[in-house]
C-alpha cells in the first residue's frame, strides 16, 4: 500500500487521514479512561465538544477530502488502474469512519467499494493489458470480505448473493495462516447470512428443511476447519505470532458455532448448552495476552495503569467476547470475558472493546437482578433474558455514550415483545 502511494495521490491522502486519526485517538486514550458506566435519564448530548472538534479534525478530514477528489478524477477514467485505486481508497476511507466512528459513511464506502468490485469481476479476459494489475485485485478482495463481515456484524444485510457456498471455503489443506483465516472468514458471511435470514422466521415457527440443511453444512465445515488447521500448524515452523493468529481464529470459530447452534430456536436459553464453548472461548481470549501486564493484574478493572490503545480494520476478538459476555449466562464466564474487554483498548473496525464491556456488562444487570447466588448454580430465566439490544453510538474517535434499545420476552416466546430505550454514558 505504501508502494502504491508513492504514485497514486488518493491512496497517499487517504492514507495520511487514516494515521492522523489514529495518532489523535491514541493521544486521546492516554488521557481518557472510562472505568464503568452509568445509565442516565434524560439522555446528555451525544458528545462533548472535545470529541466532535476530534471527530472533525480539521487535517484529517482536508486529507480525506483530497483523497474523494483524487478518486473521483481517477474513476473519471475507467481503466483497471483507476478500479483497483478506487478498490483500495474505498479500504482506507472504511478505515478513517470506523477511526471517526460514523458507521453510516463507513458501511456507504464498504457498498460502494463492493459494487465497483462486482461491476468488474469478469470483464477483463486473460490477455487483458493489466495482467499484472489482476494481482493487486485479488489480494484486495479479502478485505472487502473482511468488510461484509464487519457489516455483517453491526447489522447490515447484504444485497447480492455470497457466490460460494459452505463446502467451497474449505479446502484440503490449509498451505498458510492467511488461506486459513480466509476460510473462516468465507464461513462466517455464510453464517450470519443464515442467522439474519432467520432471526424473525425462528419466532414464527417458519424455519425450512433448506435452512435446516444449510445449517447443518456449515456447522459440519466449522467441525472440519479446526482439524485442517492443526494439521497445517503441526508442518509450519514454530511462532508465536502464528500461535497467536491461530488461537485467534479459534475463537472466532467458536463464537460462530455457538452463534448457529441457537439460530434456529427461538429460545434464548438454548445457548446453555453452550457452555463448555464460551469457556473455551474466554480461555483462549486471555491466553493472548492482549495486554504484557494482564495476567500480572489481580483484577484487570481496577487497574491504574492504562493499557495500549489499538486499531484494527479486522475484526478479531471484541464481537465474539461480546457474544459469550451478552449470551452466556454462566456470571463467572461472561464477567472473565468482560474483564478481558475491559483491559483492552481495541477498535476492531466499529467494535469497540470498552463500549462492548459496558453494554454486557448492562445487559448481566437486567438478566440478574433477581438471582440470589452468582456461582453458576443458578442462571437467569428465560423470561429475564435480554434477546437482543441495539447499540446507536455518537461519533468521535471514542465517543462516551451510547443509546440502547433492548429486547426481552416477558410473555414467553411466542408473547409480545417488550423493548425500551436507555442511555448509557461511560465515565
């Protein structure tokens, strides 16, 4: 990408917004550590001035700006150069909204770069003049894959068809870290296009024999992915940071397994049966080590000293330890989860760690309100049970709060739903 810089002035740009937005984000985090949360009725503004002036730094946003009108001229000429340029400042723009934290401009890039990729795929033959462009192309493609991931997550349903199906994204054997991470990748799309197909059908007793086959195929690739993974770390010389990365992918495959064993019932309680997996989950989480001092820390909460702060365009352990923390309901479990969002400073894309521990940890105060032990003896009734909640954050590099909107079913599966609206400000 550097590379591609030194020649094409819309990556250089874009490029230069992106580590301006960072480094005014970690000198902000140096500053500001929200140690919990407090639910506030009526709701303050969305922001301090402090946070929006950072939202719309004024260097980064004349760089950004660059970056659109360099673009829009190059896309001026519809040649593979301009597609593959447009492709990888569309890559770079995602990353100045998630840094910004506007995902409504983000998901519009992330769409956008994806029709440009669509509306080209195909339409240069094999002796075409920019044979050696083809290259950068497909190198670019996982991460708009990456990107539908992303989306995926923050609730966005794609338009067009995935164009691979279960069994295709996992091959015989995995040749490097990367082919590997590609194919869990392919199988998580897959998987949350399933699970919001049937997010509503599941209440309504309309689920399909197609997708209980679907189902079934994908759970049986995630089933295989493990071994073909081990057998390639068995071969590979031995790393670290491969360790790390596989381990890494490891919970990202549990989370998505825990995801789909409850997609097709409508009970939140069907998720206990997952036990053993979220524990397996947070286990791995903090064998990572995110943090150098985190497993010196007696209780990573309370800690004085602030940990790094980080960004990431991939997602990688913040959406699946917020999934074991809102979805399992072991209170030891999903608070070891939390405790390892809480201790680390990550933007995984739109995710972001400290947000994610303070709505779970929102979330374990409605469902437990009224349990009398916190062991694991005793988990919270179905009826208690959050089904969902929708997290509207403000913009900013970190912004302090956030509205929610929760779902329950106090009348059962096939009752009413209740919902409501709070805001919770991080202090």
């Amino acid at each position: 990408m550097l590379a591609v810089s030194q020649s094409e002035p819309a990556v250089r740009h874009a490029l230069v917004a992106v580590g301006a937005l960072d480094e005014r984000r970690d000198v902000y985090l140096q500053n500001v550590t929200y140690t919990k949360s407090i639910v506030i009725d009526p709701p303050l503004d969305n922001g301090d001035s402090s946070q929006r002036g950072q939202h719309n730094d004024p260097f980064a946003i004349s760089q950004y700006n660059k970056a659109i009108a360099h673009v829009a001229n190059a896309m001026s000429s519809p040649s593979s150069n301009s597609i593959d340029t447009a492709l990888l400042v569309c890559i770079l723009f995602v990353c100045v909204e998630c840094l910004r934290g506007d995902y409504a401009p983000a998901l519009k890039h992330f769409r956008g770069g994806m029709s440009i990729a669509l509306a080209a795929a195909g339409k240069e033959g094999p002796n075409s003049r920019v044979s050696q462009m083809t290259g950068i192309r497909e190198r670019l493609m996982p991460f708009f894959n990456r990107l539908e991931l992303l989306c995926q997550l923050y609730g966005q349903r794609p338009e067009y068809e995935y164009g691979l199906g279960p069994s295709q994204t996992l091959p015989d054997a995995f040749h490097s870290i990367v082919e590997a991470r590609d194919s869990i990748v392919h199988m998580m799309n897959i998987s949350i296009r399933l699970i919001h197909s049937t997010k509503f059908r599941r209440y309504s007793n309309e689920i399909t024999l197609d997708d209980i086959i679907q189902h079934n195929e994908i759970v049986s690739c995630l089933s295989a992915w493990k071994p073909t993974l081990d057998r390639f770390l068995a071969t590979a010389p031995p790393s670290t940071h491969l360790q790390e990365a596989a381990t890494t992918l490891e919970i990202q495959r549990i989370a998505t397994l825990s995801w789909l064993n409850r997609s097709l019932v409508p009970e939140e309680s069907a998720a206990d049966a997952d036990m053993p997996l979220y524990e397996q989950a947070v286990r791995l989480a903090e064998s990572l080590r995110i943090s150098p001092d985190y497993q010196n820390q007696t209780n990573p909460q309370t800690s004085k000293t602030p940990p790094p702060s980080t960004f990431l365009f991939d997602m990688e352990i913040v959406s699946p330890l917020y999934l074991v923390a809102i979805k399992c309901r072991h209170p030891l479990i999903r608070r070891r989860a939390i405790a390892v969002l809480r201790h680390t400073v990550r933007r995984e894309g739109l995710w972001d760690s400290v947000k994610a521990a303070a709505v779970a940890e929102r979330v374990i105060q409605i469902e437990e309100k009224d349990l009398k032990v916190l062991d694991g003896s005793v988990l919270p009734e179905e009826v208690a049970r959050v089904a969902n909640v929708h997290i509207d954050s403000g913009p900013g590099l970190n912004p302090s709060g956030h509205k929610l909107t929760f779902f329950t079913m106090p009348r059962g599966v096939r009752g009413e739903w209740n919902t409501w609206d709070e805001w919770l400000e991080l202090i």
